[in-house]
C-alpha cells in the first residue's frame, strides 16, 4: 500500500486561543480508496482537511503528498498538489454561469474561452456520469446541482484528492444516492476521496475505512468491513469520562411546559421538527442532546416564539396559574409570560447581545419597555448590569465597556445573566458553555442548578454528552426532527445516548 | 430639427465628463468598492489637468505642441484621481475602514485639494488661468476634417464632437469587453460579489481591489479634467464641477455597473442637465436639475422589482473584507 499513500499527516496540530482542535494527528489517505472521516461535532474533522486545503496553517506536524513533504498555505497551494475540498457553504458566486464559476481564479490566456471550459466540463460529467448545464446561472441551480458543481470545479483543476465536508447534510435521500455513485465511480478512477461524517449508514454503505476522531484526538482506524455502528459508535463517544458535576435532587417536579406533537416547517420547506412531544419539568434540568442541526435550534425557537409552528401545541402551566397556549404567540407575550431564552450561537455574539453596547445597554434589551413617553429607564438595568457583573464574576473594566471586547465566557456570562435576572419560570439555554474553560463552565452549571432548584424548568441543550448525563435530571435525544428518546440521565450511558443520536436503536417510546 | 441636433449635441458635450466620471466609478464597484468621493477625484483631476496642461505651454511657449499638452492633461489628471483613489484604498482595503464614511470624506478632501491648486495658480499667474486660444481648439474641436461635419443632420452628431468623446466612447467598450471576456475581468467580478469565494479560489482580494480603485479613480480624474478643458473652457473659476461627481455616482445605478450603458447613459443625464437651457417651461430651474436623480430613482424602484439578478449591484459592494470572518 505504501506506494499508494497519496496524502500522508504526521503528527499534525492546530490548537484556536487555547482550545486544541488537533492534537498529533496522524493519517494516511490512499489512491482508489473512499475514507471516511468520523466524529462528533467539534471533534475536528474539519478543522483537520481545512489545514489540507489551505485554509488554516498547522502549528505543528508534517503534511505528505505522494511521499513529498510539502507546505500548503493557501487553497491555490492546495490545487497544485491536486488537493481539492468541497465545503458544507458552498464557494460559488450566484451571478456567474457555471463555467465561470470553474474558470474563476485559474492561469491562462487573457481572453476567456468559455467554449473550451464548457466542452471540458462536459467531458468531466460524462466521465463521471453526472448532468450539468455549463451556461446555467448558479442562482438557478438546486443545492444538488450546486454541490456537482464544485464537484466539477475541483475535477476540472485535476484534483486527485477529493475532500467533501459532509456533502450529504443537505441533499434529499435520491440525491444522496447519486452522489454515492459518482463517489464510486471516481474512486474507480483512482481518485483518493475523503468524507467527512458523522451520519454511520453512510459509512457503512460508501467507505472502504474509517477514521474517527474525538474531541481533537485520532481515535484509530478500521476497515469498514470489519467494524459493525456498535464499535464505531464507542469509538465516537468513547468512555464515560466522570465530571463531578453537582446535581441536587429536583424539586417537587411539576409540569410546566408540555410539547405535543410540534412540527416545524422552515422556509425552505424542510421538515425541521417532526411531531415532537415532551413534557419539561419545574425543578429539574431537561437536557437536549443530538447531532448538530437536528432541530435544537428550531425547538427552542418555536417555543420562544420566533419561529411559527406549523402544528402541534406548546402548553404552558406557570407556578399556581392556569394553563396557557404559545403556540402562536407574539415573542413579546412569551418572554412576559416567563419564558426566557439564552441561545449561544457559534460567534456568541449574534444572537441575544449587542455587541458594541456595555453590559447597562444590553441589560436595557430586556427592559426597554419600561420607562415614561421616549424615554427609558437607565438607573435599574444599570444596576442589574452591575448585580450580575458582581454575581457572577463577570471580567470588564466597566459595565459600560462594549461587550464585543469581552473574552467569551464573559459574554456568556453577561447572556445567561440576563435571561436569570428576568426571573424566568422556563429558562432554555443552547450551548451556554460553548467554548469555556473548565471553571466558567462550572460557573455556568451552579447558575443553572440554582435556577433549577428554585423551581425553574430548565432546557439545556447541549454538546458534551458527559456534561449531559451528569447536570440533567431527563435527555431528550433529537435525531433529525424527531423525538429518538428521553431517558433518566441518571441511569443511562453514553453508549445509550450515542446510539439514540445516530439513530440505531428501534423507534423508543417518545413521550414522557 | 435644428433644436433637436443642437439639444443633443450639447447633451453628448455636457454628458462626456460623467461619462469619465461614471465608468471609473463602475470599475471601482466591480471590486466591491463604493467610492462616493468620485466628486472630488474629478476636483482633483480638473485641476491638475488643466495645471498640467498651462503649465507645459507656459514653458513651451511658442512650440506647443497640442498633442503633448493633450497626454500632460490626461496624465496630470489620471495621477491625481489614482493617488486620491489610493488613499481611499488603504483606508477601506488595508485599514478596512468604513467606505461611506471615507469615500464622503474623500470627496470634501478632493473639492479642497481642487480648488486650493486652483486658486493657487490663480493667484500666482495674476489672477486669470487660461491656456492660449490654439491649444483651447485642440481640446475642443474635432479631430475629424470639416467634410465630414458637414454631412448634413447625421455629420455635426457623428464626427463634430471633442476627441475626449470618441476616447471615451473606446474606453466604455474596451472596459465592457475586459469585465465580461476575461480572465481578470472574471476574476475582479468575482471578488466585487463573493470575495471569500474569490480568496478560496486563490485569487489575490487586496491586489484586484486596489488595482480597480486606483484605475477607477485616475479615470474619474480625466473625467474632471474633459469638464474643465471643454464645457469650462479651459478656465478655472470659482465654480469648479458643478456637482458632477455625484451625478456620476447616481449614473453608476442607472447604469447597472456596465460601463456601455455609460455611453447612452451620458448623453441622457447630459440631455437632463442642459434641459433647463433648452426647453423653457415656466417651473424654476432647480427642478430641471433634479431630473437626473429622479431617472435614476425610478431606475432603482424599476430593477428592485424585478429582481433580476445581474441588474443587481455587486453584491458585497461597500464591505470590507476579512479573510478570518468567513
């Protein structure tokens, strides 16, 4: 096999501020072989083929291609060494044709023959057997389309190495089963092809082997053919590592929030949430774990009001008060209600803060209501700010200063602060310690059990199934839009949890 | 039928500076920078130009030669457009700063620049700049010989313009044809609409973007520099421009960032400045001068909604940008 390593990595690196993303990677991709590169979200899957694409440096380690040692510092480096990537956004200008969009950014002659483009895209797709108009606008293209256009565009500059960030996240099941086929087909032409992945049929049904990650490390490698989910599942989550996490006991549970048969519809007319059904307790932590883009995000918006539902009913029961119905309710009417929302997207800053007012502005987001004719009330949000700036530790010259400026767990700080200030009665946060080091993340986790133990409902949807099954009460496992189960986080295993998130256990029961 | 030669001819001669002024701001905005100091690099190129060209017969003096003032001007104002479009650019591009707010900035910082070397050389000559009346006719007359203008009807419209109006005419084809046929016109496109997608497939961001600013301005220059030496009468007074730098940056929408419609679309928003001359109405004048920038509202109302994709402007035009946000 050795003479048929097409791309070798030694001990490569990467660490972000002081997260590490890679830690001494080695990997070996070879000619004619499709691998598939497995892990969960943020095991750095992708940070590790950005590096051979071009898009990020290694701080240590060595790259290989076909046995040379070689340094790729850009994406144009990358195609030299016929190393192409085909990323989850897709890189195509909307405006320009299809050869246009092929030709973009290659050597040659001044005067564009787009003819010639054609005809060799043409060939491409024949070799290939795919379909491609090479006039059609890209804004006139369905994503399926598109994706065989960046296909194209990596073949057309004769990538042996193909990369595909997990091509399959937006293509409907016939699609994905012609993607598969050209995979093969180029693999038959000898092209070395990586996917990444954290969907395990496809694995199965495509790869030749496997290579997982977790957490940054290489967990190791196998050929598909030897491997059932079950082993790659263990390797993808690996051991139940114990975090010493406090858990008071709840307290005197009682319904609050009660999610029958929820189905959410987004704009583009996919199905994000489907028929969901769950009951959130006051007084204890529900936790809510799956893959990235399962319907997380949608869930928690839905019942916050800012996304409509399509069916169902989301039924609310405050502390000693008559049951209401949100479902269509006006956010504004939610959050008065007691409703809070803490949602920490991936850049922290995008959803919830402003990022260049002080923390008195953002505390006034909460309560600009309030306050005589034009003007408002600064006194009170000012002294919040300083409430929870003391409170919670939070790290700033001044409540004033603009929390763009913050280190991250400060702004988180600030965030989920706020949503406990407003003395909610649901409080749901996403992420909250997304990217904290470990002692903010503790913080954050007291915040939470005191909420909890004052009689809150909380959901906390969450990304390290660790910190899950040690802070909440109950699980609520999402796979794509669906209810796969809710499980006592007190007796279940992460074994369990991983099998639940890629969906191979038998439909369990999904109501609780 | 006099009326109307007469009308249109006059719309060609008073459309040419915008038309300058139009295509150097277009070739700005196909890389994705909005430049609104356009006013001011015509400023600067006015005067400059006309600097260039008094100052080369001052020290000629009787051996001028018309078409070595001719390339002075053009240089002299192409110079003073491209370093004030480079200081635009390493404000935006490499400081990354606000192109509102600059390019605003730009065009009060041109006006001032324009008018002190104006006024400078005004005062230092004795209060009169004014080339000599042969080079005047160089700049102003055609280049063609008088049979041809004498064509009747189609002959003075034809071959009885400036030799700025042909070359411009050139130019406006010659830039259609680099934007839509080649490589790098492919490639400035590209990064006017996506530039992270331009940056992933390897091309140079920062070198695309100075390139098309620095030109776009030196060409917005020459355009100050043709209002000077033709409508002006190779005069500086205390007028300046009149405010055609802003009329091209409303011309650039009208135009749909494509640099043939700046031909036709010169000569129209020419047609709407002299009107008030033209075609007497009793209504005040100053609602004749705002025609130019009704037309280009209704132009922006009528291709907003139809939404046709390439009609649109360049997609991140007016942000910075920065390879580490993608």
């Amino acid at each position: 096999m050795a003479d048929n390593c097409a791309v070798e990595l030694r001990k490569v690196s990467k660490a972000f501020g002081n997260v590490v993303a890679n830690d001494n990677i080695d990997l070996k991709i070879y000619k004619g072989e499709i691998l598939s590169l497995l892990g969960e979200n943020g095991s750095g899957k992708t940070t590790l083929m950005n590096m051979l694409s071009g898009i990020y440096y290694p701080d240590s380690g060595e790259i290989l291609v076909n046995g040379q040692q070689v340094t790729i510092t850009s994406p144009r480096d990358a195609f030299e060494y016929g190393i192409g990537m085909i990323h989850q956004h897709f890189k195509l200008i909307d405006v320009l044709s299809a050869a246009e969009n092929v030709v973009l950014g290659l050597e040659g002659p001044a005067l564009l023959d787009l003819k010639a483009v054609s005809a060799r895209m043409s060939e491409i797709a024949r070799r290939y057997n795919f379909a491609m108009d090479p006039a059609k606008k890209v804004y006139d293209m369905s994503v399926s389309e598109k994706q065989t256009l960046e296909i194209i565009k990596v073949l057309y500059r004769g990538a042996d190495i193909l990369i595909l960030d997990e091509p399959t996240a937006v293509l409907t099941p016939q699609e994905t089963q012609r993607l598969f086929e050209i995979l093969r087909s180029m693999k038959e032409n000898g092209k070395a092809i990586v996917i990444i992945t954290h969907k395990l049929h496809e694995v199965m049904e495509l790869a030749d082997r496997v290579c997982v990650l977790r957490k940054g490390c290489f967990v190791g490698e196998r050929q598909v053919s030897e491997v059932t989910p079950q082993i790659m599942t263990d390797m993808m989550v690996g051991r139940q590592v114990t975090l010493n996490i406090d858990r008071p006991e709840p307290v005197e549970p009682e319904p609050r929030l009660r999610v029958r048969d929820l189905t959410v519809v987004n704009a583009e007319g996919i199905t994000k949430l489907d028929r969901v059904n769950f009951t959130a307790m006051g007084g204890e932590i529900l936790g809510i774990a799956g893959i990235a883009g399962s319907g997380q995000k949608e869930l928690l918006e839905t019942i916050a009001g800012l996304q409509p539902a399509a069916g169902g009913s989301i039924l609310y029961t405050p502390k000693g008060q008559p049951p209401m119905e949100l479902a269509g309710k006006h956010p504004m009417q939610i959050k008065a209600a007691g409703v809070a929302m803490a949602f920490v997207p991936e850049d922290r800053l995008g959803m919830g803060l402003v990022g260049g007012m002080g923390m008195t502005g953002n505390m006034m987001l909460r309560s600009w209501r309030q306050g005589k004719g034009a003007f408002v009330h600064r006194r009170e949000p000012g002294a919040l700010a300083t409430q929870v700036k003391e409170d919670l530790e939070v790290v700033t010259p001044d409540i004033d200063y603009p929390v763009r400026r913050l280190s991250g767990g400060n702004v988180q700080k600030v965030l989920v602060g706020r949503e406990i200030a407003s003395a909610p009665s649901v409080l749901m946060t996403a992420y909250a310690v997304r990217g904290l080091d470990i002692n903010t993340s503790y913080t954050i986790y007291h915040l939470l059990n005191q909420q909890k133990q004052k009689g809150v409902a909380v959901i906390f949807v969450g990304e390290d199934l660790d910190v899950l099954l040690e802070l909440c009460d109950r699980i609520l496992v999402l796979y794509d839009g669906k209810v796969s189960g809710i499980v006592e986080a007190r007796t279940a295993t992460k074994d369990q949890l991983g099998l639940m998130m890629t969906r191979l256990q038998e439909e369990g029961e999904t109501d609780a | 039928m006099n009326a109307v030669i007469a009308l249109i001819f006059n719309a060609i001669l008073n459309g040419t500076p915008l038309m300058y002024g139009t295509m150097g701001e277009i070739l700005t905005e196909k890389s994705g920078n909005l430049n609104l100091g356009v006013e001011g690099l015509m400023y600067m190129g006015g005067a400059l130009g006309l600097a260039g060209a008094f100052y080369y017969e001052k020290a000629a003096g009787a051996g001028v030669n018309g078409l070595l003032a001719m390339v002075i001007a053009i240089a002299c104002a192409f110079l003073a457009g491209a370093l004030g479009s480079l200081i635009f650019s390493v404000i935006t591009i490499s400081l990354r700063a606000n192109q509102n707010v600059t390019g605003l900035a730009l065009a009060i910082f041109g006006t001032g620049v324009g008018q002190f070397v104006g006024e400078y050389m005004r005062t230092m000559e004795g209060g009169y700049i004014a080339v000599s009346n042969e080079l005047k006719n160089f700049f102003q007359n055609a280049p063609f010989p008088q049979t041809l203008q004498n064509i009747p009807v189609v002959g003075k419209l034809l071959f009885g313009h400036n030799i700025f109006v042909y070359l411009g005419v050139l130019l406006a084809l010659a830039m259609g044809f680099f934007i839509s046929r080649t490589r790098w016109g492919l490639n400035l496109r590209s990064v006017g609409e996506s530039p992270a997608t331009a940056d992933a497939a390897g091309i140079n961001i920062a070198r695309y973007k100075y390139l098309a600013t620095v030109m776009g301005g030196g060409i917005s220059g020459i355009g100050g520099m043709v209002y000077i030496m033709t409508i002006a009468g190779c005069v500086w007074n205390h007028e300046g421009l009149a405010g055609v730098g802003w009329l091209a940056v409303a011309l650039v929408i009208f135009c749909l960032w494509r640099p043939v419609n700046a031909i036709w679309g010169s000569v129209l928003f020419g047609a709407l400045m002299i009107l008030y001359l033209r075609v007497q109405l009793p209504i005040p004048s100053e609602i004749y001068k705002i025609l130019p920038y009704v037309v280009t509202l209704v132009v922006l109302i009528f291709t907003s909604l139809r939404k046709k994709r390439e009609d649109q402007p360049p997609e991140s035009l007016g942000i910075a940008y920065f390879r580490e946000e993608r």
